[in-house]
C-alpha cells in the first residue's frame, strides 16, 4: 500500500507544461490498450495466425510495463530513462523481427532468417546502447554502426531473401509484408532523429533542442501498435478469405 501511495504521490508531482511526462503516460495507456486488443482478440482469426497476434500483444504488454517504469522514472528525476528504454527495445525489437519470420512462414522461411534479423537487431541496439550511455563523446561513431546494422535489416526485407519469399506467398501476406517493411523503413527512421536529439556530435546544430524522448515515445507508439494492426489485419483478412 505505501508502495502504491508513493507512485500516486509522483504522479502528482508532473507539471501540466511538461510533455515528455505526458508522452510516458500516453504511451504507456495506448500499450496496454493494444495488449488487451490483441489478447483477446486471438479466437477471432484461423488458428495458424494465433501465434503472431500473440507475439504482437507480448510486444506491447513488454513496452507497457516499461513505460510504467519510465514515466515513474521521469517523474521522480526528470531525466532520460535510458536504461529501462534499451531493456524494452532489447526484447520487443528482436520481438517484432520475428513477426517477419511468423508471417512468412507459409511461404516456407527457415529459421535462420529469423536468427538473422534477431542478431542484426541486437547488434543495432548494443551500439545504440554505447553510443548514449557508455561513450557519448564518440556517440556519432556508436549511432553509424548501429545505423549500418539497420540498414543490413532494411536490405534483407526489402531486397533479400524476407522479399522473395513474401513475393511467392503472394496476396495478403505479400501486403502485410510490404507494410512492414514500410514501418521499418519509415518508422523505425524515427528514432535515429530522437538519437541525435540526445547525443552529442556534429548533428547538434540540427537537431538540438528536440526532445529525445518525445521522439522516442512517438516512434514507441507508431512501431509497437502500427506492428501489431499491421498482423492483425493480415489475419483477420486471411481468415475471412479461407471462409468465403
């Protein structure tokens, strides 16, 4: 109960001009509603589709618990959570490479390109990792070797085997696919921006000023949720197909 009381206690201490608190609450509400979305939202669909939409709602119920950790976090000290941030990344990110693997599964993916996005994913957020909260002086080098594994992931869905196999499942699975490719691509490129909005280098006179975080929380918001609408449909299209 104190413990309880002493959480009430630092929500009331954020100010109505701040926005990055805003964006931790927001975030963390928008997550939980998605989990519930998707959880019970898994009879709805072909049985064989169940597992993505589970992974979707496991994205989001993950990032929800840490944004309820984070705008805690924000409130009490007003600085960047950045630890609890790359723990939610380090297990929704490889999460969300998997998606790619599960829908791509009826058109015969392997394993190993899962384990391939995983380990790239990692590798891109490790490198983040230093580049914010290890060395910062060299944080423009960390964020170009993370930027160089992102791009490695955009080619391989986009250009690599993750296309060819799409292509050959063809119809719903082909669009799912290229709407993610599209989120990672686009939306993924947000956090780059929320990355030099925060680090120090040569890029300061471009983006200083900006909120890392609130670019952070939006990219968090669009990604995660986007992710999950994005499987969700490619289910409930699928389904329906397979019915008429």
């Amino acid at each position: 109960m104190e413990k309880l009381t002493a959480s009430f206690s630092l929500v009331g201490k954020i100010a109505t001009d701040d926005y990055v608190g805003f964006t931790f609450f927001v975030g963390c509400m928008a997550m939980m509603a998605a989990s519930a979305f998707f959880f019970l939202s898994m009879n709805s669909y072909d049985r064989k589709w169940r597992t993505s939409i589970l992974v979707s709602g496991l994205i989001t119920f993950i990032a929800a618990v840490h944004y309820w950790y984070m705008r805690d976090y924000w409130a009490a000290n007003a600085e960047s959570p950045t630890f609890f941030r790359y723990v939610d990344w380090i297990l929704t990110v490889p999460l969300m490479c998997v998606e790619f693997f599960l829908i791509l599964k009826v058109a015969g993916a392997k394993k190993a390109l899962m384990w391939k996005l995983i380990i790239l994913s990692v590798i891109m957020l490790v490198f983040g990792y230093f580049g914010e909260a290890v060395d910062r002086d060299n944080a423009w080098l960390w964020g170009l070797l993370s930027g160089a594994a992102y791009f490695v992931i955009v080619y391989e869905i986009w250009l690599g085997s993750a296309k060819k196999l799409a292509e050959s499942a063809g119809g719903a699975v082909l669009s799912a696919h290229k709407m993610l490719c599209w989120f990672v691509l686009v939306g993924w490129a947000i956090y780059p921006v929320g990355y030099m909005a925060g680090t120090p280098g040569w890029y300061e006179g471009i983006f200083g000023g900006i909120s890392m975080d609130v670019i952070y929380n939006i990219g968090d918001a669009i990604n995660k949720i986007g992710f999950g609408l994005v499987v969700y449909n490619l289910a409930v299209t699928a389904t329906a197909k397979a019915e008429a």
